[in-house]
C-alpha cells in the first residue's frame, strides 16, 4: 500500500501561493483514482510521489519502504524510489526506437537479452510490428502503449499515471483502459491514475481520492463519491455526469460527427467524429451541466444536437436545480439555476427542448 | 617554413580541441542544469576573451602565468618551469580564447533539451551520468558540434593571445597564423599565400564535414 502525507507550499505564477495539503492511500489491489478539476494539484503529487519534487513536510511510504519522511530526514531520490511514471504527453525519448525506448529502463539479467525482453513487452501491449519505429512515427495511441509498456518494463513498485488518455482518440480509450486494469491485476502493485473524467473514473477505479485546490475532499469508491457526495463542496467538484451506453450509428466525416443511439436507440446524438466501427457499444458520458434548456424549439445555433424532451422531476439544492428530462426513452440529468427555472416557467411535464454540443459528449 | 608552422598548428589545436570540448561540455552542463551562487558572473567572466581584444586575454594570462605572474611564480619556485615561450601555451591561449563559443553553443543546446526527458530517466533508475550521455547529449548534439567546430575554427586562427604568452619561435611556438604574418612582413608572399590556403582548407573541411555529418546521422531526423 501506498501512503501519502504531504505538505508543499507551491508558488503558482499570477494565482498568488497554493497549498498541497494531503493525506490518503493507495491500496496494492486494484487502481486508485486521483479526481479534480485541473489546478486542484493532481499532477503535484504524482511528482511529489516519484520525489521530482520535494515536499516541505510529511511522509511517503510503499509498504515497508520510505521515500519521504520529513521527520526523519529520509528522501529517497527518484533513481531508488522506482515508481513507473506514464507522463501526460508520455515524454518518450525522441531519438530511441519504440524497442529501444523500452529496452533503456531494462535493468541486465543472466537469461534474455534486454531487446528480447523489450519485444516482449510490447507484445503485451500488442504494439510489437512498432518495435523499429520512432516516436514521431507513432499514433498518439502506440505511444502511449511504448510509454505504458517502458514504465512497467522498468519492474516498477508503484504505477503513476498522469491523464494517459488525455490525447487518445475513442476508439483507443476503451481498449487502453482494458488493458491498463488487466496490467494492474498481473502487477498487484498500486496504480495511481491521475483524471479529470467520470466515464474513465467509473470503468477503471476501485478507490477514488477526490482533491480540490490541493486537499482531499473525500474517498471512496467511484460510484460512491460520484453518487453521494459528502458534502456541498465534493458535489460541486464532481458536478453531475450522465453516463449512458451506446451504440455507433454512423460517421459523416465532412462534418466531423458520429452518430450514436443512447439507451435502447430511442434517442439519436450527433458526438465528435471518431474512428469506432458502427455497431460498436460505448459508453457515452455528458456532464449536466453542459445541456441547454430551451422552451422552443431553436434553429440556428451551433450545437449539433436540439433534442425534444419532457421534464420528469426536479430537485433543488442550495440555488442549483436539477432536472430531470426523458427524451426518446433515455433521462438527461440537467443542472440549471432556480432562476432559470423561473423564468422559463419549468415544472414537471413542461416540454422542452436540450441543446447539447458534439463536443460535450465523452466515448469510451 | 611551411610544414613546422602547420606541424605546431595541428598539434596545439588537437590539444585545445579536446580540452575545449570536455571543458566545455562540463561547463555547459552546470550551467545549463544548475543553480549556484555567482553562475552567470562565471559565464560572463569566461565569456570575456570573445569580447576582449586576443592581446588583452593574452596580457592577463601572463599576469597570471607568467614566471613572475599570480600563479605562474608558484609554479616556477616549485618546478623552475615556466609555461611562457613553450607550445603548452600555444595550448592555453588557444582554449581560453575558443572556450566561450563552446560552452554558449552547449549551454543553449542543452537549455533546449527539456527536462522532462531527463526526469524519465531518472524514473526508469538511471542516474544523472548514464542520463546525460545517453539523453541529454544525444538530443542536443548538434548544438555542442556546433560549437565544437567553431571553437576548432577559433583555435585554428588564434594569434593574439598566442603571441603575448607563447611568443613567435619556429619549430617551437609559431602556428600556422603567426607565420603567415612573418612571411607577409619579410616579403616571402609565396610562403605567405600557400600557408593562407592550408589554413583555409582546413577551415573548409571542418564545416563541410560537420554540415554532412548533422545531415546524415539518424538521430538528425526528429
């Protein structure tokens, strides 16, 4: 198990000083989910962790193992810590084949040589015919593969993965997360997965730590923080996704959508284009506050989707409303004001239209 | 007259090449991946000799080396030897005035390497050495051959600062760009124009192969 406790002043350029102030763990069995909105300090203590940055106070512990103790004056450097660190961006090394770059974190042993088990490696992540080839020859997914692959070739004793599928296409994400829980249950190390997302939070993490503005807000599993947050603040943070499965329709290209059927396929929505074959299930997620509520039905906009849809119920918390909206068989979550639903005179069973941008929808 | 001078050419700049380049790369790394008090008054002060007059670098290294100069006087009580008037001078003279276009050219290639790539290998266990000659360096070769070939240049014209510490004995002490000027003053215009060619020869094929060089290798392609 991982454990971290940590304090770190940080100095953030024109934001004034921000405080990481956490303290949580990181279970051998299964992946941990570090969630927040951006700035909250997820990537800093991915850093603090594998000791690029040092902590001003706590303690960092992997078992029977010290990296950081403030008391004690322990501070492991980066080399003995080995942690398996997947960069946002992957940070492969340019000049090094896909082989080679895994090859490099290969320590020497007596049996196979270090290219043999390199190979091997990608074989696993089903990226061997890119052995030869160098990064920049490499889809965003295959180096993502070469970076999951490097990492873990390295015999890690922590995985810290820092937004992996931040610049992977739908079609890749799903298969990536597949493999990913499938490598942490061979490895039984912890894995620390650093997102943003609920769809991927959902489908790979056992235990979610949710930070804001470098605090811990709560912990739990997903669904349980995502469903019943503890307090205002951890609902606020989390905000509310709708997550429905899908199926792929069709493409138009030209336009650069996909069509997909939501639920049973009473209800058709128009995402950004993709690569998945049609027929192909997703899971399709959009936050309820990304909907538009229209009491007419609206022309001339932007947003790809103006779907016909009729409010089921309503719960009102603390100046947000929350509405429920059945459309074709499938029901929006849709977070508004309560002068929103004043002025548009919203009550249960008042016809509406929602507005909602390609771009809003999340694939897996 | 020819071959002598073109003889201690070759030797006094192979030497300083080489001291260049690993003092150099050093530097520039320091200076490029560290934080020390007075860093960039150290990279001022060793930028001097690019912005001094040659004669002037030249008259500070005899205050400094000299038989009765700072350091030089130690030496002399110590060893009754003095680096004044030999080839090792030569030597001194051309490194200290090449140096600077070394280790700026190195300093910004390395600066331009971005650190994620070294904090990678530091997570794959590798240490700091092992990444720098196997990360760091690679990445940013061309700017460190660069400098390399123009401290080589650099070296390969030096007069100045070599005539002040070295002085101007044949055989001994006189390179390729001293003798030149010897022969021009005594009138030997032939001598003159066959040295001023080899030296531009040389010239050429330095930055001719370097251009081919920073063409060819694969690691040019990204």
């Amino acid at each position: 198990m991982l454990h971290v406790e940590i304090r770190k002043r940080l100095d953030t350029e024109g934001r004034g000083t921000f405080t990481l102030d956490l303290n949580f763990d990181a279970p051998a069995d299964g992946v941990t989910i570090l969630f927040g909105p951006s700035g909250s300090g997820k990537t800093t203590t991915l850093r603090a962790i594998a000791g690029i940055i040092t902590p001003d106070a706590g303690r960092i512990t992997l078992g029977e193992q010290i990296f950081f103790d403030s008391a004690r004056h322990v501070n492991l450097p980066i080399q003995k810590r080995r942690v398996g660190f997947v960069f946002q961006d992957y940070a492969l090394f340019p000049h090094f084949t896909a082989e080679q770059n895994v090859a490099f974190g290969l320590q020497d042993s007596g049996g196979k040589t270090r290219s043999a088990r390199a190979r091997e490696w990608l074989a696993q992540l089903r990226i061997e015919e890119a052995a030869g080839r160098y990064p920049r020859e490499l889809s965003g997914g295959e180096q993502q593969r070469v970076a999951v692959a490097r990492a873990l070739a390295s015999g890690p004793s922590v995985m810290l993965l820092d937004e992996p599928l931040a610049a992977v296409d739908a079609a890749t994400r799903s298969k990536l997360l597949s493999e990913i829980t499938a490598l942490q249950q061979q490895a039984r190390i912890p894995f620390l997965y650093v997102t943003h997302n609920h769809a991927e939070a959902l489908r790979i993490g056992q235990h979610l730590i949710l930070m804001h503005e470098g605090r811990v807000v709560q912990t739990g599993a997903p669904e349980e923080v995502f469903h019943r947050p503890a307090n205002a603040q951890a609902a606020h943070i989390v905000g509310t996704e709708n997550i429905f499965p899908g199926r792929i329709v069709a493409h138009r290209e030209a336009e650069g959508i996909t069509l997909i059927d939501l639920g049973d396929g009473g209800c058709r929505v128009a995402a950004t284009y993709n690569e998945l074959p049609p027929g192909a299930p997703v899971t399709v997620g959009v936050r309820a506050e990304d909907i538009i509520i229209a009491r007419e039905r609206v022309t001339q906009t932007s947003a790809h989707n103006v779907l016909s849809a009729t409010i089921k119920r309503q719960f009102r918390e603390a100046g947000r409303v929350e509405l429920i909206a059945g459309s074709g068989g499938v029901d929006f979550k849709v977070s508004v004001t309560a002068g929103t639903v004043e002025t548009l005179n919203l009550a249960e069973g008042t016809s509406v239209y929602l507005l909602i941008k390609a771009r809003a929808f999340y694939l897996l | 007259m020819i071959w002598p001078a073109l003889r201690v050419s070759l030797l006094v700049v192979s030497v300083a090449t080489v001291i260049v380049g690993a003092l150099g790369l050093a530097l520039a790394f320091l200076l490029a991946r560290r934080e020390f008090r007075g860093k960039e008054l150290l990279d001022a002060l060793l930028t001097l000799p690019l912005v001094l007059p040659p004669t002037v670098t030249g008259y500070y290294l005899i205050v400094l080396l000299g038989r009765r100069g700072i350091f030089g006087s130690y030496l002399y009580e110590l060893t009754g030897w003095t680096v004044a008037f030999t080839w090792q001078a030569a030597v001194i003279a051309s490194t200290v005035v090449a140096l600077p276009l070394m280790f700026k050219s190195a300093r910004a290639a390395i600066e331009s390497v971005e650190p994620r790539y070294e904090i990678a290998a530091y997570t794959l266990g590798k240490s700091e050495w092992e990444t720098f000659w196997r990360v760091t360096l690679p990445l940013a070769w061309r700017g460190v051959l660069a400098g390399l070939v123009l401290s080589f240049a650099r070296a390969l014209g030096e007069f100045g600062a070599t005539l002040m510490l070295a002085g101007n004995i044949p055989g001994e002490t006189q390179t390729m760009p001293l003798a030149i000027y010897e022969a021009v003053v005594a009138g030997e215009d032939e001598r003159a124009f066959a040295l001023a060619l080899i030296l531009t020869l040389i010239s050429v094929a330095a930055v001719y192969l370097t251009n081919l060089l920073s063409r060819r290798a694969p690691a040019a392609r990204f």
